[in-house]
C-alpha cells in the first residue's frame, strides 16, 4: 500500500527544492550583481547587495574586445558540432537500436569511458595534427573536435529514446515499402522529437561551454566566448567587475534559450521514462 503524502511532506519537499534551485542559482546571480559593480565595490564583501549600480564595466569591456565576434563563433562552433554530431550519431543510435549485435553494448560502454579520459591526455597528439594540417585557430577544427568529445554522448541519449519505440513500428514501414532513407526520417525521427530536440539542446549547452580546447586550439579568429572570458584575466591581475561582466554576457545567450525551451528539455529527457 502506497504511503499518503502528507501535505506537510508536500510543503517541506517544495522548500527543499526551492532552496537546492537557490543554492545552485547563487553563483550565477553573484556574477551579474559584481558585473554591475565598480573594482573597489567588487572586492569589498560587505558591498554584496549596498552599491551603486554602474554599467561602465560592459561598456569597458566592449571597448576591450569585440564581443560579437566571440558571441558568432560560440553560434558557429556550437550549431557546427551539433549538426555533424547528429549527422553521424542518428544513424548510429538507430542501428545499435533497432539491429543490436551481441557487441552493442561493449560498444556503447567504450564509447561512454572514452568521456572518462582526461583531456589534456590527448591535447599534445590533437594540437601536433592541428598544426600539420593549418587548423590552429580555425573554425572548422574546433567544430571537429567539439564534435568528436560530445558524439558519446549525443549517440548514448538517441540511443536511449530510439530504444523506447516499438521496433514493429518500422517493420510496418519496411513492409509498405520505406526505404531506409525514409525509415529514417519519415517514420522514425517524427516520433523522436522530444529526445532529438532535448539532445540538441545538450549539445549546444556542451559546446558553448567547453573551454580547454578553445583555450588551447584558438587565439583570435576562432576564439569563442570562453576565450573572451579568459581574456580579462591579466598578469596585473584579475578585474573581477570586468570579469564577472565577461562571464555575464558569454552565459546569458545560452540561459535564455535554457528558460525558454526548459519545456522542451524536460520533456526530452524524460522520453520514454513512464510507459
């Protein structure tokens, strides 16, 4: 018998949760609140909420670096990686799902633990090939290697929800005549939209926000803006107002879309868990 949750319960776990979203949150509002700040108000901890407001650091800032051409490589190498990434792993993941060999999981499994490396094992071997082939500070090089560290796990989530549809479903279009083409993307792609969109949207969020590569395989005409974030940091010091407005900036495109498609998120990637 199912025990009855109490409205007790019911409140206590909403205060829980609204102070686990505050704590995680805090950070970020932090950083906008110093963005706004002057350097002097920044350091002071006493001045967290008692200061006077200033937009000079963004202007600052603008003035420094150009931050719309950081802000369309972040566009480019993130919308570059995700659709390569789901060039190769759709028809990976409907392979591994719907014609599995005795394998598949061995093969899924190694493609996971490869995430479990440290990346900076393989920085000296990638940066030798970047420089060979004249890729250093390139953007097709990084949409690349973006592509390549996040196809684990862009293959393990369709691999996930292709799983949850009923493999009869395509069996009825190969007996009405689908090609594999149209199997593909008539039948069964339709049906995974929420798990595809809530991919996509991970795989954007992966790499707008990866940083070693970027900081590594670029310098100026690919830098996205985790390279202008790192920028404002200086061997006079760092210049936490500037900084923070930096860090404000490069995280607000992607918070945006997060709030607005959290729906969608959420629904994706909750597919398939309740039949």
């Amino acid at each position: 018998m199912a025990r009855r949750v109490t409205p007790q319960w019911k409140t206590g776990m909403t205060i829980l949760a609204w102070a686990v979203g505050f704590l995680i949150f805090f950070p970020i509002l932090w950083t906008i609140l110093t963005s706004f700040k002057t350097e002097n108000d920044a350091i002071d901890p006493s001045k967290f909420l008692g200061f006077t407001w200033t937009g000079e650091n963004y202007v600052a800032i603008q003035e420094q670096r150009n931050y719309f051409a950081f802000l369309m490589n972040s566009v480019y190498l993130s919308l570059g990686s995700t659709l390569l990434g789901l060039i190769f792993a759709i028809p990976a993941a409907w392979a591994m799902a719907f014609s599995p060999t005795k394998r598949t999981k061995d093969v899924l499994l190694w493609m996971l633990s490869t995430k479990m490396m440290p990346a900076v094992g393989a920085l000296v071997p990638i940066y030798l090939l970047f420089v060979r082939f004249g890729l250093l500070d390139s953007r097709i090089g990084l949409i690349v290697v973006l592509f390549v560290i996040n196809l684990p796990i862009v293959v393990w989530m369709l691999y996930t929800y292709f799983k949850e549809i009923p493999g009869e479903i395509l069996e009825a279009s190969r007996m009405d005549g689908a090609n594999l083409r149209q199997e593909l993307f008539k039948v069964l792609a339709p049906m995974a939209v929420p798990g595809i969109a809530s991919t996509i949207l991970l795989n954007v969020i992966l790499a707008w926000n990866e940083a070693f590569w970027t900081l590594y395989l670029t310098t100026t005409n690919a830098a996205p803006l985790t390279a202008f974030i790192a920028s404002f940091s200086s061997p006079q010091g760092l210049f936490y107002a500037k900084l923070s407005a930096a860090s404000t900036l490069a995280i607000a495109p992607i918070l945006i879309i997060g709030w607005f498609s959290q729906k969608q998120l959420v629904r994706g990637l909750t597919f398939g868990a309740v039949k």
